[in-house]
C-alpha cells in the first residue's frame, strides 16, 4: 500500500497550490496577461523616451517591479509602472518583473496617481482628470482627495478648475504651451470666445505669464456696477483686441477708454491694429 500511495507522485502528499500568485507577492509575470487600467492618470508618452528605455530595458531588463493587482478573470490590471510595460513590449520581453496586490479599484487609482505625481509625470490636465475621477466617481471630497496625495485642499481645487476651461485650451495646457498661471488667468475670463481670443494672444507672446496674472488679479477686484450697455462694449473691445479694455465716464458725455498691454510686444501688436503697419 505504501508503494502504490508513493506511485501516485507528491501531488497525494503534499497540498495542492493556489493557482496564481497571492497578495503582496514578487512574481514575473508574463506580459499578454498584463491589461492596461482604465483609470490610468497619464495619457501622454513621449515615444522617443520610450524608444531610449526599451533600448535600457535591452541591456539591463527591469529593475523596478511593475505595480498590479489581480482581477477576477485571473488578469493582471496594472496600477502603476505602464512606461516600463510598454518599453519591456517593445523590448520584446517575454516576462516582466511584478508586485501583486490586492487593492480595490479606488485604490488603484489612488496608487497610479500617486506614483505618476512622487515622479511629477503628469501634465496638469492629466492631473486634473485623475483628481475629478477620485473626487465624483468615488465620492471623496477635495479634502480626502488632498490628504491622499499630499497636496493643500486648495491646489485640488485649482486642478480641477482647469477642466473648466474649452477643450482647445486644454490640449494648449496638456502639450505644454501654455502655463497653470495662464490658466488661472484664463478662468477669470468672461466667456469661451474671450478665452479663446487671449489664449491665442498668450501663444503669440502678446501676453507674458505675469500680464496673465495681472489681468486675473484685476478680474478679482470687486468693481462698482456698470451700464449693462458699456459692459458689453467693453466685452466687443475686449475679444476685438485682445486684451483687457475699460470705459470710464466723466460725465456730460465725456470719458476714455483704457486698454492695458502686458509687454512691448503687445504694444506694438495693438500700435499695428490700429495704425497698420
């Protein structure tokens, strides 16, 4: 009896193992079962650098363990380390070095976000999306949303008040060409179309960073109640030109116009708008 219960192998004596790794585990998993996370913060992977950590991966493989967590399917939903998924793809390796953890979907969100800002790689619109999501999705408040990820309630606040802003002034924030201090003046703005109009003007460098935030400091100031006729000339002038725009009355029909510029480019822009060249 004894050599037949030996026969059958080790699988009778031993306890079978679990299928798969288990929580908090350093596995090497292999890379097709990998899927992306749908709440991944950063959207924006600059193809040369990743070309450059392929070519790194190459030679030295990966030497920080990629983030996952194991979802019902038995798939491995990344967390966080997508740039070294990616380089170890195009690489052509077959396994990638993984920390498994078994975290809620909040909770993944959280991690990703964290680890792209402890590694500032997310633009500020990206920033933005990843704090709304934490905030409406799963019901945080601005508060709990800046408690997890080290930031002051307030600059939450501000990142999500660029979302705000027109999808055309959004992609100028995402690539970089404008500034969160163009932004912040941005917001004070009137409307879409005057966003617009001075978000073009800042490209041009019609408008510095500091002009952007002395227009906005002046939108802040409380200003005694106008003729609604004066305030829409005012607005006419303003997505006219550009630029901030004032009508003062004196009384007995008299008054001026006051139109601020921010640099001497953009005085010389509004002296060609009004005399040509």
């Amino acid at each position: 009896m004894k050599r037949q219960a030996l026969g059958k192998g080790l699988g009778t004596l031993l306890p079978e193992k679990r299928p798969g790794p288990i929580a908090d585990a350093f596995v090497h998993l292999d890379v097709s079962r990998v899927v992306p996370n749908p709440n991944q913060p950063r959207q924006s992977f600059d193809e040369s650098e990743l070309e450059d950590l392929a070519a790194s991966v190459r030679t030295a493989g990966i030497l920080q363990p990629i983030l996952v967590r194991q979802t019902t399917s038995g798939e491995y939903e990344l967390i966080a380390g997508e740039r070294r998924l990616r380089a170890a793809r195009m690489a052509g390796l077959q396994t990638v070095p993984a920390m498994v953890q078994q975290v809620e979907q909040q909770r993944s969100l959280e991690l990703a976000l964290i680890e792209n800002i402890q590694r500032q790689q997310l633009n500020p619109i990206e920033e933005a999306r990843a704090f709304a999501a934490l905030a409406s999705d799963h019901g945080l408040t601005q508060e709990a949303v800046a408690e997890r990820v080290g930031r002051k309630r307030s600059s939450i606040a501000n990142s999500i008040r660029l979302l705000k802003l027109p999808e055309v002034v959004q992609e100028m924030i995402r690539d970089g060409r404008l500034t969160p201090g163009h932004a912040k003046a941005l917001l004070s703005l009137a409307d879409d179309e005057e966003i617009l109009k001075t978000a073009e003007a800042m490209l041009q460098g019609y408008v510095t960073v500091r002009g952007a935030e002395e227009m906005a400091r002046e939108k802040q100031t409380v200003a005694a109640p106008v003729d609604p006729n004066v305030r829409d000339a005012e607005q006419r002038l303003q997505r006219a030109l550009g630029t901030k725009v004032r009508i003062k009355h004196r009384g007995a029909g008299k008054g001026r116009i006051e139109i601020d510029f921010y640099s001497e480019e953009e005085l010389e822009r509004l002296f060609e708008l009004f005399v040509g060249n």
